[in-house]
C-alpha cells in the first residue's frame, strides 16, 4: 500500500509529544551557558524558557536540552539582575 | 497556589521541538496554564500561531488529549468535547467523579473576530471550560494582519504606516469586558511575565464551574519587530505602563490584581518596538500624547471599578 495510505484516520496522531523528536536545535544562533555556581534555582529560566528547554532535576536547574532551544535569550535576560548566571555565546566560537 | 517549584515538579505537558519562532510569548503562557490546572486536561485550539507550530504533522508538540477544527470554533469544539466527556461519564465509560479540565485556546483573531460567535455561543451555554485567548495583537501567523486586538496606531501589514494613515486608526476591542457581560463566574487579564499570577488566575479559573476566560498578554517578535529575548521585558513593560492591566471579575467583582507603584510612560513600552516606530517621528508627537491620554482614561477607568459589582 502506498506510503500515504497508512496514515491514521482522521489523521489523528496517536501519541503525545512527538515533537520532542524534532529537533529545532539548529535554528540557535547564540547558546546558553550557565554558570551553575552562581545560579540561585529561582527558576525564573525554566518557567519563562518558550522550548521546554532548560533542564531541572529535583528542584534544581542544571542545564539546557541544547535540542530545542532556539537561542531566544530570554533566560539570560530574565536571570535575576543580582544573579546573572547566564550568558549567551555565539554558537561558532 | 503553587509555588515555582512545585509547578517545576509537575509533568512537562507541551514538549520542546515545537516551531513557534524563538522567543514566542505563546508556550510560557501554555506551560504555565497546562501546570497550573489540577488535575487532566482536555485541550483545543483555534487555528493559528499555537495550532501551527505546535502540531505540523506528524509531530504533535501536546502530551495531552488536543483537538483542532477550524479557526473560528476553538469554543463550540471544546464545548462538543465537554459534552461528551460528560456523556461518556453518564454511560459509565468514565469515572464519575473524575474532574477533567477543558481550557481552548485561541489567538486574538482567532478569539477578537473570526471566532466570536463561537465563545459568545459556549459562554452562554455555561459549558464548564476555560477559554485562554493569547493576545499578540495581529494575525502573526498569517502575516501580521491587524486584528481587532491591534493597538491604536500600531503598523501591520494592513494598517501600514506610510504617508496617508499612522498605522491603525482605531482603538482596540474590549474582549475582556464582553466576556464579563456574559456573566460568567471568572474572566481576567494576565501576563507571562508575573507567572505567579497567571498561575494562581489558571487554578482559580479552573476550579470554579461554569465558563471562565482569560486574556493573556502575548509578546511577539515578529509581529512588534523586537528582538527575541526581550519577549518577557516587554510583556511586564505593557502592564507597567498600564496598556495592559492586569485584573480579575470574580463573580461580577472586579479586582485590579496589580497595581504598579510607578506608572511608566507609555512611550517606554512603544519604543522598542519596530510596529510603533512612526510614533517617534517630531512631527506624530500629538498621536502619541493621544494615545498616552487613551491609556490613562482607561486605567482610571478600571481604578474607578476597583472592588466594585461591576455585572
């Protein structure tokens, strides 16, 4: 049967999620780097990220799912001001 | 309410890999509201940014059960999709006492305009869901046409500023307060950037019965040409400057849920924006006291109906 034949009916997607497949890493032009010794766990990064894309494991930040983030920036941006533990680096360097 | 660390200990329920553009104001909102809700959550989406980027077949983006129909149906789907839950709960397929969530969400074109008659419709219907219109002020996806949600003045591609117009000439829509004037238990005006009060406002819409909405206050870059990491900043900068207050009906009550200790002018929110950029010509000055005048008149208003029975 044709490959386009086989699709579920009613095109339905039968499982949740899927995109989590996708990467979208590639549209980053500037990377995250966090320095996780000043970082304060105020999550502020995670509950703003846009890409579900800064990791938090038992409560604590620790780093970014480099997969989907699209290097938007508005983690460092909202980074507490006395904090600032996040930088933005040009993917090429 | 949740603490941001309790709503980080809850499941991620929109994944990353989506193709909403980078630094989007639209998943914050999404994550926030999804985590928000106690308990399972039924969604739909009128079509546009959210529906696009976050379905393109076959990837879905939602780790919840989601439909999507048309654009201007967002509210009678989720109204069709609570009622059969609610039939499916009679015939005993599913637990009665389960309390399942239904939030729709809709762009402000698909909410503002093309889908009015539907909300109005599921509103007076009393279905018991949650209508969240995420408001970036254009048809973004499309091509940031205006909309009815369009601010005063701003540039889109149909409302462009050029020699003849200054951009859009009339005043935006009140959607809030038409959805108040349906009487419905809950109806407020949020942004992303105060999480905590998205988030208590989500909790609190979702657990009363009966219709409730929410507006939120959706930056995008494309459509306002800013740059991609200042989505948030400006979000709080429409609220500080009081163009977008942040309030709640509860009941018929209004309550002005923040109230800035400085109002900040309203330039300072128009300025970084590339839509707004005409207002900074010498010679529009009078159309941007014009519009600061508007914003005033219509903060006072809401201070004025502070704790008041306003429906």
């Amino acid at each position: 049967m044709a490959e386009h034949k086989k699709l579920p009916e009613g095109g339905v997607i039968e499982k949740g999620g899927t995109a989590h497949g996708y990467s979208t890493g590639g549209w980053r032009k500037l990377r995250p780097v966090v320095d996780l010794g000043k970082c304060t766990n105020c999550m502020i990064c995670w509950v703003m990220c846009p890409d579900s894309a800064v990791i938090v494991q038992d409560g604590k930040m620790v780093g970014f799912d480099l997969e989907h983030c699209k290097g938007c920036g508005i983690c460092a941006v909202e980074c507490p001001d006395k904090v600032k533990a996040i930088k933005m680096n040009e993917e090429a360097d | 309410m949740a603490t941001i660390k309790e709503l980080a200990k809850k499941d991620e329920l929109l994944s990353g890999g989506h193709r909403l553009c980078a630094g989007c104001g639209i998943p914050p909102i999404v994550r926030i509201i999804l985590r928000s809700a106690n308990g399972p959550v039924v969604a739909s989406s009128a079509t546009g940014c959210l529906e696009v980027g976050t379905t393109i077949y076959p990837y879905t983006a939602w780790r919840i059960p989601w439909i999507h129909s048309a654009f201007e149906n967002s509210a009678a789907t989720i109204s069709g999709v609570e009622t059969a839950y609610r039939a499916l709960k009679k015939r005993g397929r599913i637990p009665a006492d389960k309390d399942i969530k239904f939030v729709a969400f809709g762009g402000d074109g698909g909410t503002y305009d093309i889908g009015l008659q539907s909300l109005s419709g599921a509103l007076e219907r009393r279905h018991n869901f949650l209508y969240v219109c995420y408001d970036n002020g254009a048809y973004m996806n499309t091509g940031i046409q205006r909309s009815s949600a369009t601010p005063l003045f701003s540039n889109t591609t149909t409302s462009q500023a050029g020699e003849v117009i200054q951009g859009k000439q009339e005043w935006r829509k009140d959607l809030t307060r038409i959805v108040v004037a349906h009487n419905v238990p809950f109806a407020a005006q949020c942004s992303p950037h105060n999480w905590a009060d998205l988030s208590k406002k989500a909790e609190k819409a979702l657990a009363v019965k009966g219709p409730t909405f929410l507006n939120v206050m959706s930056p995008c870059p494309l459509g306002w040409y800013t740059k991609s990491e200042d989505s948030i900043k400006l979000a709080k900068l429409s609220v500080d400057t009081c163009y977008w207050p942040l309030y709640e009906v509860e009941n018929g009550v209004m309550k002005v849920t923040y109230k800035p200790k400085e109002k900040k002018p309203l330039a300072e929110w128009l300025k970084p924006q590339g839509r707004f950029k005409h207002l900074f010509k010498p010679e529009n000055a009078n159309l941007l006291s014009a519009f600061q005048a508007r914003v005033d008149s219509e903060w006072q208003r809401l201070i004025d109906l502070d704790g008041k029975q306003v429906y």
